[in-house]
C-alpha cells in the first residue's frame, strides 16, 4: 500500500512540475545527467547514502534522470566537477572560491563537523586543540572557515593509524570511515559556521540545469528529506529500546466493522438465495429494483465508509509523522543552541542564561509547552530546563574556580546524553504509534477488499437477475415486434407472473385486436380508393366542362373580332372589284395586289384562330415573347376598335415548357377582362403594358392596366371558382387562368397599382 501512495504521490509531483522550453530542450540534449558522488559516504540498510537517495528524490519529484559517479577520493570528485567531467557534485560545502566554479543551490542537509579523538584524552572542544597537531583534509572547506587557527594543521595519508599511535592529536572531518581503530576513539560535535551546511554544486557551464535542479527541489516533500536523513554518522548514542505490544485482531476490529460486514454478508446471501430460487422472477419491478437499490446503497456505504477510514489513518500518520518531525528538529535546534553556548563558555567565558537562550529567535523556555511537545514528550524535555539551569551554575562556579571544569563536561556530556535519549524516545513512541495505525491501516485495506469482492460478486449475481427479469423480456418482446412486422406470427411463451409478463400477454392481445382493426381498414381502405377515384374523374370530367365551356366563350370573343376583322378586307375587296371593272389594264396589277394583301390578312386571321382552339396535349417550349404576339394579332382589331393601346417588352431568354395555346387562354383572359374595365370604367386613355423581368432566381411575366385597379375586399377572391362581378360572366375565366398558370409550375398573382391593377405570372428559373 505504501507504495501505491508513494506511485499517487509521485505521478501527482511529476505533472505539478513546470520546466520552461529551454529546460526541456536542455533534458532532452542531456538524457543522463551525472554528479560526482562518493565511495566512503555512510551507507544504509539498502546500500544508499543519505546523498545517493536525495539524488533518487531528484529523479522522482523533478522527473530527471541523474546517475552518481562515484570517487575514492573527495579531491577526484571535486575535479571532475570543476572540470566539467560531471555536470556538478553532491555535498559541497560553501566556499567563495568555489563559487568560482559552482552555482551553489540550497542546503539540503545539514552535518556538523566532529572531533575525532581517543577515548583517554582529554580533548572535547576546539578550544582544547591549542598547540595541538589535528589533521584536516585537503580543499576541505574547514581550512578556509578556520581562521587562525590556535592548533597544527596537516595532511597524512593514514591519520587514523597516526591518531591511534599518538602522532596527532586529533582528526577534524565531517564523517569517520568503519576502520580497525574505532573501539578505541571517540566522536564529538562541534560547529564552525557554515561548514555543515550540504549543497549541491552545478558547473557553471550548465546555467539551465541550475534552475532545473532548484525547481525539483521545491518539489520535495520535507518529510521525504527527513526520512532519508541519517542524524548520527560516527558512533551514535544506542536507541532507547521498547518492547513493542503485540497487535491482535481484537486490538483493530471495531463494533461498527463488525456491523457492517455481517449487512454485506447478509445481503450478499439474501441475494444468493433469490437467485438460485428464482423467486425475483415474480416479484414486481418497483420492489425488485428498490431492493437492488437499497442493496447497493448499503455495500457502496461499505466501500465508502472503509475508504474514508483508509483516508483517516493515512492522514493520522502523516500527522505523526509531521509532529515527530517538529519535535526532532526543535530537539535538534536546542541541541545546536546548548552546543553553541557550551563553545561559547569555553572559548569566550560567556556563561549560559536560560533567559536569554533563543532558538530560532524564540525564548527556549518559550517551547517547554503542549504547543510544540506532545505532553508525554513534555514531561521529559522539562528536565532539559533543570539541567540547563544547573550547567549555568556549574559554569559560574568553573569560572569562579569552586568547580572543576571536568564536573562540567561531565554535567554536560549528561545533558547531550539526555537529548539523545529524548530524540531516542521520541522516535520510538511516535513509531510504535505509526506502527499500529500501520496495522490498521492493513486491517482497512483487507476489510475494504473483502467488501469490494462481495460488491462485486453481488453485482454479477444482480447483473444476471436483472438480464433475466427485464432484458431477456424486452429483447423477446424485440423480437415478436420484428417478425410481426414481417408477417411472422409468434406464439406466446413467457409466462413470468411480473409486469413484463402482463406486459407480454396484454402486447399479444393487443396484437390480434390490432389483426382485427388492419382487416377493417384494409376494406375501409379500398372502398375509399374507390370513392377517391370516381371524385376524382368526376373533377376532371367538370374541369373539362368548365374549360370547354370558357373556350366556347372565348370562341363567341374571337368570332365576333375575326368578323370585325374580316369586315374591312371585304369591304376592301369589293371595292377593288369594282374599281377592277372599270379600271385600264395598267390599274390591274395594283388592285390584285392589294387583294392579294387583304386576302393574306384574313388567311393569318384564320390560321391563328384555328390554331388557339386546335386541341394539344404534348408539351413543348414556348417562348413568351411569341406567344404574346399571337394572342395580340388575335385581339388586334377588337383591341383597336376599344382603342385600347398595347406597349411590349421582352426577354428572348424567357421560355417555358407547356401548352402554348392553353397558356394564350390565360393571355386573353386577362386582357379582355382588362378590356372589360376600361368599358365599365368609362377610361378614356386605355393602356395595357406588357414586360417581362427577371431576378436571380425567377423570371416574371407582368401585364398591368390603368383600369381603375380590383377592390380591396374582393382581391383574394377573383381567383376562386364561379366568383365574377360581371352580370353575365361565367366566374370561371380566372379561376382556369390560375390553374394554367400553376400547370405550367408558375404562380400567378394580382395586386393594385397607381390607377389600375397587375397581373403577374412567376416562374422559378431552371437549374
């Protein structure tokens, strides 16, 4: 489980990290990015030093992929660095000159320095070294913070074997090797300004993989840091030891579990037991699916409820955690303050004041409080005050030379002692704490499977009941539904006593009604077609009617303008007749000529008025232009005996496909109704204008009058059957004007304009 949190927590970090394009074009150029690292570095149960596995906290949280190389020597590694063998180098001390080299990120961990010498001497602080030889490394930064140092400084290749034999004093470093001379030597702390602080180095050729790093450190939980930090390195204090209580069953079951599984249960085998009996299959859905419902509350309450127990003892622990780690380092922090105040006593007789002991610019005695120490914590941490305040007296008395300085080391070798058993216990109690909630956290995570196991095993056995109760019944019903659409009759077999099956049984008797009902209206059906039909050629036979009865009409018009017509030639011809018999042989040849004329005149008349009542029912193209004109020759003398003026104007383009004398028929009909109203009216200066226009999408046919216009309430009425105003008119001549228009897809349409009316025929163009 710690490690699904861990893989969350991980995936969580990677994708809150931002690099900018640079940054990622640098990690992309730079697949491996490698660090000097030590050989000798302390190392823990897994093989890792405290470096090595912030490096792996790098990797994790920056999502980067940096590899240690490691080195014998500290000097090999520094090199490598400088020189840009290696894109930096872990745990570098500050240095000005070496910030020459190194772009210097944030400490990351903090060492003190320790003083390494046998047990028999009397050595326990700097201030003891005076004329001292004490070995110190080379380029280690102590050299550089030490200034002037009041003891010898060298080098040697085996200072531990020299220690041991007494040719130095004392070793100075920040780390002591396993090695055959350890039993004998002992370790102490001591602090020299900034020397213990641990950065990473970044070779300043390498500008954009400084910014990478400090971003992945942000990164970092500190409680992951505080995990990988190793406090002691050089023979530290054996932990105080506690027996750790044994953990049952009992000690991580509660009532509420044991409530909630036995439900799961219950309802699980409630479940088992109508599924093997089947008796779900004659319940009604409301309470089936209710049941379902409520079952699936209760287990998904299970679920939730150890979910939300898993989340609670997760986040106790990281409140453990977080509180043991205030403790430690405000431990650790008073640790450095009293180590300060010691160095200060012993360098500079300043005694110690639990007045004025500050630690993180707060009063120490400000922190002997449940505010920061748990209260078991407290009770212990409060004999640090006493003992504090024991070592001032003590140092007064050093200084006054009523006590030995031996007393006092010893006195305070106690108190740091006493520190570390706090530290010790601290740990230990907040592990043991850690440890059960661990336990329970494992009994969570085994009752939430468990419970999930029987959510899922109840879920397939509802899964199939409800597949049998309401799928199964709705994809039989499907299926009559399909074949009763083709014609293929089913036989009822459910028989399941539910609102499916009453479902079913009511479908199949609505299904022979229905059988009964198609039969009715199929007969129905046919005899309405039958009805339909003889209507149908009763209409036409009557629009025939009508329509002869207009031509009839119209034929009296025509005859009664062709006898007009005819009039005149005949006159005419009689004329000249007689003026052929008295006439001189060279006056015979003009006057045939013109009877010649005459007689074409009355032949066109003629033809024309033969062809307007030929019958056709083929349809052709006709242009407007030409037929307008023909109607126009037809009407021309009657048209000039009502002195009736004719003006045109045309678009050759404008053809249509139809019936060309059926579309005169609407031609006339609408001049001599014009006619009509100019008579009616007494008009005296009688105008028709015919034009044809057009726009993107339909041509227009346009014959407009200065007739005196249609009145307004009977203007949507002229095109209806057997309506007319006039008292011997038919009402029928607008009507067939209308239907012409629309057998020929056009829509014809009349409105009023200035002094007269307008009659327009609209078609679309074609595609």
């Amino acid at each position: 489980m710690k490690q699904i949190v861990s893989l969350i927590i991980s995936i969580t970090f990677i994708f809150a990290i931002n690099y900018s394009e640079k940054e990622k074009e640098f990690l992309k150029n730079h697949p491996v990015i490698y660090f000097s690292a030590m050989e000798y570095w302390p190392i823990d149960e897994n093989g890792s030093s405290l470096h090595i596995n912030y490096i792996k906290l790098l990797n994790k949280y920056g999502k980067l992929n940096i590899q240690p190389v490691f080195y014998k020597t500290w000097n090999k590694g520094f090199k490598a660095a400088k020189e840009g063998k290696t894109y930096g180098i872990m745990a570098l001390s500050y240095s000005k000159k070496r910030e020459n080299f190194f772009f210097y990120t944030p400490a990351y961990n903090y060492n003190p320095y320790y003083l390494i010498t046998l047990k028999k001497s009397n050595i326990i602080s700097l201030k003891d070294l005076k004329n001292k030889t004490v070995f110190i490394a080379k380029n280690s930064i102590i050299r550089e913070n030490l200034k002037k140092p009041l003891f010898n400084v060298i080098y040697s290749t085996t200072p531990y074997k020299d220690l041991a034999s007494g040719k130095i004093d004392a070793i100075l470093t920040f780390y002591m090797p396993t090695n055959k001379y350890i039993k004998n030597l002992k370790t102490t702390k001591v602090f020299i300004d900034k020397s213990g602080e641990e950065h990473i180095g970044i070779n300043k050729n390498y500008s954009v993989l400084y910014s990478i790093v400090l971003k992945a450190q942000k990164e970092i939980p500190y409680e992951e840091i505080e995990k990988i930090k190793e406090k002691y390195y050089f023979n530290p204090m054996p932990p105080v030891k506690f027996s750790t209580q044994k953990i049952t069953l009992k000690d991580l079951i509660e009532p509420t579990d044991l409530i909630l599984i036995t439900v799961s249960i219950l309802f699980f085998f409630l479940v088992i037991y109508y599924f093997i009996t089947k008796k779900y299959l004659h319940l009604h859905l409301k309470p089936f699916l209710i049941g379902i419902f409520l079952i699936e509350t209760i287990i998904l309450g299970l679920i939730v409820y150890e979910i939300v127990m898993f989340n609670y003892y997760s986040k106790k622990i990281l409140e453990i955690k977080s509180r043991s780690f205030n403790e430690l380092f405000l431990t650790d922090k008073m640790e450095e303050v009293i180590l300060k105040s010691n160095k200060n006593f012993l360098e500079n007789n300043q005694t110690i004041s639990i007045n004025t002991l500050k630690v993180l610019n707060t009063p120490l005695k400000d922190y002997f409080s449940p505010k920061y120490f748990h209260p078991a914590t407290l009770s212990k941490i409060a004999n640090i005050k006493i003992n504090l305040q024991k070592l001032s007296n003590l140092q007064k008395e050093v200084l006054n030379q009523k006590a030995d300085i031996s007393i006092y080391n010893t006195n305070f070798n106690y108190v740091l002692e006493q520190i570390q058993i706090i530290k010790n216990y601290i740990k230990n109690e907040n592990d043991k704490e850690i440890y059960f909630i661990q336990e329970k956290i494992k009994y969570q995570f085994k009752l939430l499977i468990a419970v999930t196991i029987i959510f899922i095993l109840t879920n397939i056995l509802l899964f199939k009941m409800i597949k049998e109760k309401i799928y199964k019944p709705i994809t039989y019903l499907t299926q009559v539904m399909k074949n009763y659409k083709q014609g293929i009759k089913t036989q009822e077999n459910y028989f399941y006593n539910d609102e499916m099956g009453h479902m079913i049984k009511e479908f199949f008797t609505l299904q022979n009604r229905l059988n009964s009902k198609i039969d009715e209206l199929r007969h129905h059906k046919e005899n309405l077609e039958n009805q339909v039909k003889e209507e149908v050629n009763k209409r036409l036979h009557h629009e025939k009617i009508l329509l002869q009865q207009s031509r009839l009409a119209s034929m009296g018009e025509m005859i009664n303008a062709i006898a007009h017509q005819w009039k005149q030639p005949l006159n005419v011809i009689s004329l000249y007749n007689t003026l052929l018999q008295k006439s001189n042989k060279p006056d015979i040849g003009k006057i045939t000529s013109n009877i010649q004329m005459q007689i074409e005149h009355m032949n066109n008349t003629i033809n024309e008025f033969r062809n307007f009542f030929k019958k056709s029912k083929e349809k052709e193209t006709f242009c407007i232009s030409e037929t307008v004109q023909k109607v126009l020759l037809l009407l021309k003398d009657e048209l000039n005996k009502n002195q009736i003026e004719v003006s045109t104007k045309f678009n050759p383009d404008f053809c249509i496909e139809g019936i060309p004398n059926e579309f005169k028929h609407l031609l006339i009909t609408i001049i001599n109704n014009a006619k009509d109203a100019f008579i009616e009216n007494g008009i005296k200066e009688r105008n028709i204008k015919i034009e044809t226009k057009e726009d993107e999408n339909f041509y227009y046919l346009e014959i407009s009058d200065n007739a005196g216009g249609i009145p307004e309430e009977i203007l949507e009425k002229i095109f209806d059957l057997n309506f007319t105003t006039k008292e011997k008119g038919s009402g029928i001549g607008l009507y067939l004007a209308n239907q012409i228009a629309i057998k020929h897809t056009g829509i014809l349409e009349v409105k009023n304009i200035t002094n007269g009316a307008k009659f327009i025929f609209k078609i679309r163009k074609s595609l």
